[in-house]
C-alpha cells in the first residue's frame, strides 16, 4: 500500500475563484438591497407599484399628452377619446407675464439687467474658490441693492426723465418673488445676528427687549404679518405720509425672518465654547472685534445648515403675499386662469406644475448648497 | 467688558466713565427704552388721529353687533343672525379642528416616511427620500392650491359619488359620513370612556410602581385597551344601544336638480377642510419624517448592541432602548412642527375655508376694526404657540438627561 495516498500537501495556492454570481454586481446587489427576505420582496413591490402609479402619470400628463405650440385653448383643448396631456402653449403664452408680471415691455431690459446682475454677482459669491471676495461681496450687497433699486423703479432728477418711473402696483411674478426673497434674505441676516447678540446680552433691558421681539413674530403666522403691514401699518404713520405697498410687505417679511434667523444664529451662539470668549478677552478684544473676528465667524459656520433653512422657508413663504392682493409667481399664474383664451382642463393643473418645478428647482438647489457649504467648512470639529 | 472690571476692582484710580462697561450698559440702555417710548408714543398719537379720520371707533363694541354672514362649517350653532364674537369663536373652533386633524394625519404619515428612510430596502428608502425632497421644497401654499383647485376639482360633481364600502362617499360636495345620532342615555356612554381612562391610566402607575418594587410584570397595556374599549361597549349595550348611525341619502332618481345628496342628512366634511387638511398633513409630514430619521439615527448603535448583549430580543429593545431615547431628541422639533402646522393653518384664508383668519378677515372687511381684530388674531396665535413652549419646556426638563 502506498502510504502517499492518505495525506496531500498543496504545495501552491488553489486557483480563486470568482465570488458566486448572486453576490456580485446587479444581482447581487438587488438580492442584497431587494430582496433579501420576502417581507423585503414584498415591500419592493408595493413600492415599485407606488413610484409607477405617481411616476407614469405624470410623464402622460407633462410629456406624452402635453401640447407644446398653439395660439389659444383650441390647441389645448382634449382631442376626441383622448386625455388632456400639459398645456404648454399657454405657459408659454404667458411666460413673459410670469417673470416680468405687467411691467410695461418697453421697459422688460431693465428687469433684465437686474436679473443679469443679481446671477453675475451672486454665482462667483457663492464659488468658494472665485477670487476677489470682499469686491465681490461688497458690489452685491451695497452697489447692487442701489443699482437694482432705481433701475426697477426708476429714476428721475427733477424735470429730467433718466429711467420713467414704473410704479410697483405693475411688478410681478418671479420679479416679486425674487425682489421680496432676496431682501428679506439680506436684511434679516444683520438684523437676526443683532437679535441673537442681544438676546444672549448681559444687559437685562436689550436681552428683555430681543426675547419679546423674538418670541412675538415667532409666534404669530406670516399671514396675520402680512394683514398687519397691509391694513395697520398706515395707520401707525402720520397723514400724509404712504409707504409702497410692497415696502410694506417688505418690513413684515423682513421682521419675521428676522426673529427666526435670531433663533437660528443663537443656537450657533450657544454651541460655542466659553474658552472662545475668554480667550478673545484675554487677547484684548472689546466686544464688537470679538464677535467679529472670532465668535461669529466659528457660530455663523455652526449654523450655515439653519440659516439656508430659514432662507428656504423665507422664499416659500414669499408666495402668501397673494392672499394681500400682490402678484408674485403663484399670484401670477392663479390670476391666469381667469383668462378665457386659455380656459381648458388643463390649464389649472399645468400652472400649478410649472410654479411646483420653478418653486422646486430653487428650493432644492439652495438646500444642495447649503450641504456643499456645510462639507467644504467643516474644518476641525468632524471626527 | 469683564475684564475691565477686574481692573477697577484692583486699581484705586477708576478709568474715565466713558470706558466703565457698566456705566456704558446703562446708556445703551436708557437710548434703547427713550426710542422705543418714543416709537410707541409717535405710533399711538399716528393711530388715534387717523382712527379719528377715517371716523372708525375703536373699542370691542363691535363683538356683540349682528354678523350678517354664514359659514359652511361650524361646530357650534352659528348662523347668521349671530354676532360678530360668535364668528370669531366659530372660526377658532375650526381653526383648531384643521390643526387637530392635520397633526393626527401629518404625525403618521412622518413617522411611516421617517422610518421607511432608515429602511435597508433601496427602492423603499429612495421613494420616503424623494417624497422628503419633493415636498417640503413647494410652498405649502401652492400645495393647498394644488389639491384643493386641482384636484379636487376632477373628482365627481353634485349629481354622481364615489363610494368606499357604501359608507364613505365623495364628491364636489365634499365627503359624505355616516353621522352618530345621539340618543337618550349616551352620555354615559361618554362617561365610561372617561372612566374607562382614568382606570387604564391608574392602572398603568400601579403596575409601574409595582414592577419597580418586586419586579413583577404586569399585562397593563392590554390591561389598559380593554378598560377604555369595553367600559364604553358594555354600557352602550347596558343603555340599550343609544348611538344610531345616520347614512347620507343619495337621490338617484327625480328631476334633475333634486338630485344628489340629500341636505342635512349625515355628516358632510367640507372639500375645503379636505384640500387644507391634505396639504397640511403631507407638507408637514415631511419635516417631521427628518425628525424621526434624525432622531433614531441619533441613538448610537452601541445601545443596540448593548440591549442585545443583555439579552433583550429586537422588539423590547426598540421599545425600551431605542424609542425613548429617540423620542428625546424627536420631542422638541416636532412639538414645534405642531406649532407650524397650526400657525400654517391660517393659509385656509386662500381657499376660503372658515378659520380664525378667513373669519376674522370677513369681520374686519364689515367693521373695519383692522386693529383689534389683528390683535385677536395675534394674541390666539401667541397664547397657542407659549402654551406650546411652556409644555415643551416642562417637559424637556422631565426627559432631561440627569448627568452627575
């Protein structure tokens, strides 16, 4: 018997051998994901039933369907036996109306301007890498607001006739949107911090003053806010004396998300350590170099997610100025439907799409900035 | 600024009085009050000389005057020989039945979404994802328009239904319910369902204080189920079955306007509380869906991993490690998105659903009393949203983590 036979060494590696199939690449991946039990089976299916039951429809209504080109709602009117798909005819019809609401036409490149400066001076703002910064920074939040100011309203010296004078009365659409969100946003940033500042104050008068402030526009709804700059706030001014109706507006907006914004940037406040302050105080710093240069630079980063919150809620929460009688994007489009040359089924719904994706579009894109920012300025504290 | 204050301490000479930080907080201070007295001053004298003007008297006298104007939902007898108070309280009422209902709504949806977000099935947890992401990034107004001009304009009209097992009918009209009739001997069947309660709740306690003590367990969660649905039942039967339903009548045949839901019979939940109760639960559902995701996500995985080594299997370790320490992180943030879905609820004032605002702005519209109906307006609103507070507060300080 040959005893050679009972025992083997390998002597070189076995061969590897390729993972088995059902644990790699798609498959793999969606027995892991997808299917890995059947309760895990079974939800996949209802979800994938869900998503089709949404998704399909919608790419009927907005896509197959839709009517992309006519004069007036015959186009867009359904076809015999057939569904009526998304009236773009009538968006498109309308869309100057949508951006520039009824600002008179001779006058649209003024807004145009605006428009042009407020994408040139904001995009190489928020490009961390863009140079020149502090220019930048000082044209968009000086230079600009002035400029935009009289080019949107006009300007005029005495008898001479620059810019004609368009009243706000015909503002509308995405302008009035833009012109409420992009101030408030930049006016209620300062005011926030000073808020904060004051709430977290040694001093009992200013921290009681900033608490009821606060807690006062925090606690009642934008919409009694509106009410009150629209109906009240004339009466709190002397005879004779008129605020625009949109400045009004403004103050309101701008108050409120000021009282959120104080909240936000205080929870930054908080969250830094006493060490901060007292090293700051040791170096020789009096308050306001203090804050400026070593708290809120670390409690404004702290808080970046918040404050993008608030701007996106501030931007949301621009369409109720409707409800007051303005005409921002969606007071806009629900004015339209009471035009008759456009009247079909469908005009409602297509309206209502096109402010969901122009209302969508901004607000996620904000909240995709805001996680960018968060990621590039998280230095030193992530693990 | 405390740091100068050491130096005065140490040092006889004090500094200049234009450096003493006390000194300078008193100032500011005595600037801020001298402007906001004079604000106050300039803004009261304003508004009594155009008040004047405009021959409007302010005062309350207008509460008690004839309205003059219905609603289409009251929860209290209201009609329109009722005073102006009574259309206020009437929308406040209705504002918090939108709110009540949108929270109950807004709170399971959030949570099914939040927690299908932590879900390890892709498709699942892309859907809760995209549902987050979509929604709370339209204005909620949009969102009220959407469903309420939209589509619940594509549902069917005043003379056809859809029906849901023969009880739930909808229409343009709105939503049709079986309506409970009341009868004599009811009321106790109210009252075994209070006491019904109180024994489940006391119950609860003894069975607590008695685990703590000998470590027993006791059934006291079925305990408590049965206590507060068989009280109720049994006395309902005991009176003699009191509670009738009453169907709505739909007529189907005659002329052509009679035709449609009888008025009056059974329960009709108007399509504006609908399209504002729909719009409020899913926009709001979608915060609170990130609440929860962020609140379990934010009890560390050593917990789990520590329940388990004690032995505990998946379920009472979700119930008694993860939920309560989940819960204390949830809290806070959607006590306050309760609080937003209330204040939101004041948009019912676009699609004319009678709230406290919509009410409250046909009343100021008669009257022109601008101020004081503003004022009511606000001081609801506060008082509502300090309640809140007040009870977040509390109960921070309860679910506080007790640290050396």
């Amino acid at each position: 018997m040959a005893n050679t036979d009972l025992f083997h060494i390998r002597t070189e590696e076995a061969p590897r051998l390729p993972a088995p199939i059902s644990t790699t690449g798609v498959i793999g991946w969606m027995r892991q994901n997808l299917f890995s039990s059947i309760g895990n089976t079974v939800l996949t299916v209802i979800g994938i039933l869900i998503a089709y039951s949404l998704i399909a429809p919608l790419i009927q209504f907005a896509f197959i369907d839709a009517v992309w080109t006519g004069e007036n709602r015959e186009a867009c009117l359904p076809q015999e036996g057939g569904h009526s798909g998304a009236c773009w005819a009538y968006v498109e019809a309308y869309f100057p109306q949508f951006i520039y609401g009824r600002y008179p036409t001779e006058e649209v490149w003024r807004v145009n301007v605006v428009y042009f400066l407020f994408a040139a001076l904001l995009i190489p703002l928020a490009i961390p890498n863009a140079p020149f910064k502090k220019i930048n920074a000082i044209l968009f939040l000086v230079v600009f607001p002035i400029v935009a100011y009289y080019l949107l309203t006009g300007l005029v010296f005495g008898d001479v006739v620059i810019l004609p004078i368009v009243e706000t009365a015909v503002w509308g659409g995405l302008l009035v949107t833009l012109v409420i969100a992009v101030t408030g946003i930049v006016a209620s940033l300062p005011l926030g911090i000073a808020l904060a500042l004051g709430r977290r104050s040694k001093m009992p008068i200013i921290k009681l003053v900033s608490i009821i402030f606060i807690e006062f526009w925090r606690g009642v709804p934008l919409i009694t806010v509106l009410f009150m700059s629209s109906v009240v706030l004339p009466l709190f001014l002397p005879d004779g004396v008129t605020f625009d109706k949109l400045l009004r507006v403004l103050i309101g907006v701008t108050l409120f998300s000021a009282a959120y914004m104080a909240e936000v940037v205080r929870g930054g406040l908080q969250a830094i350590p006493k060490g901060q302050y007292e090293g700051a105080m040791a170096l020789g710093l009096r308050f306001w170099p203090m804050m400026y240069l070593i708290i809120l630079p670390q409690a404004l980063k702290l808080v970046i997610p918040g404050i993008v919150n608030t701007f996106i809620g501030l931007f949301k929460d621009t369409t109720l100025v409707l409800i007051v009688g303005m005409f921002d994007l969606l007071g806009q489009i629900q004015s339209s439907f009471t035009d008759p040359t456009w009247s079909t089924p469908s005009t409602g719904h297509t309206g209502y799409l096109f402010a969901a994706v122009v209302f969508w579009t901004f607000c996620f894109g904000m909240s995709r900035y805001s996680i960018f920012m968060e990621n590039k300025l998280h230095t030193g504290h992530k693990r | 600024m405390s740091v100068m204050e050491q130096d005065s301490a140490g040092a006889p000479a004090r500094a200049s009085l234009l450096n003493d930080p006390k000194a300078r907080g008193i100032f500011y201070q005595l600037v801020l009050v001298v402007a906001l007295v004079t604000l106050g001053y300039v803004i009261v004298t304003n508004t009594i000389a155009n008040l004047e003007r405009q021959n409007i008297a302010s005062g309350w006298g207008f509460v008690g005057n004839t309205a003059g104007f219905g609603t289409n939902q009251s929860l209290v007898e209201y009609s329109e020989t009722s005073s102006y108070g009574r259309a206020l309280f009437v929308g406040f009422l209705n504002t918090l039945l939108v709110a009540g209902v949108g929270i109950f709504f807004a709170t399971v949806i959030g949570f099914i979404i939040g927690i299908a977000r932590l879900s390890n099935n892709w498709v699942i947890n892309r859907l809760a994802y995209c549902y987050v992401e979509l929604v709370r990034n339209i204005p909620l107004l949009l969102q009220i328009f959407f469903w309420y001009f939209a589509v619940l304009r594509s549902i069917p009209s005043k003379r056809e239904k859809w029906s849901l097992f023969d009880t739930f009918h909808l229409n343009i009209g709105g939503l049709r319910l079986p309506k409970p009739i009341m009868g004599t001997g009811s009321e106790w069947v109210g009252y075994a369902l209070l006491i019904g309660i109180a024994a489940a709740f006391l119950v609860a306690r003894w069975a607590r204080k008695r685990q703590e003590a000998t470590g027993q367990p006791f059934p006291s969660f079925l305990t408590g189920l049965g206590l507060i649905l068989m009280l109720p039942i049994l006395t309902y039967f005991v009176m003699g079955m009191p509670i009738s339903l009453e169907h709505p009548n739909f007529v189907e045949t005659g002329p052509i306007l009679r035709q449609g839901f009888e008025l009056n019979v059974g329960l009709n939940v108007i399509p504006e509380f609908l399209a504002l109760t729909a719009a409020l639960a899913i926009y709001t559902a979608s915060f609170i869906a990130e609440i929860v995701r962020a609140g379990i996500q934010a009890v560390s995985h050593g917990q789990t991993e520590a329940a388990h080594a004690l032995g505990l299997r998946n379920g009472p370790t979700l119930r008694l490690v993860v939920i309560p320490q989940a819960m204390r992180v949830i809290i806070p943030p959607l006590t306050s998105q309760y609080l937003n879905l209330t204040k939101n609820s004041s948009l019912a004032v676009a699609i004319a659903y009678p709230d406290l605002v919509s009410m409250g702005g046909t009343v100021l519209n008669q009257t022109g009393q601008a101020i004081e109906i503003i004022g009511i307006w606000m001081v609801v609103y506060l008082s509502l949203s300090l309640i809140t507070s007040a009870f977040m507060n509390w109960y921070n300080q309860r679910m506080a983590l007790v640290e050396r």
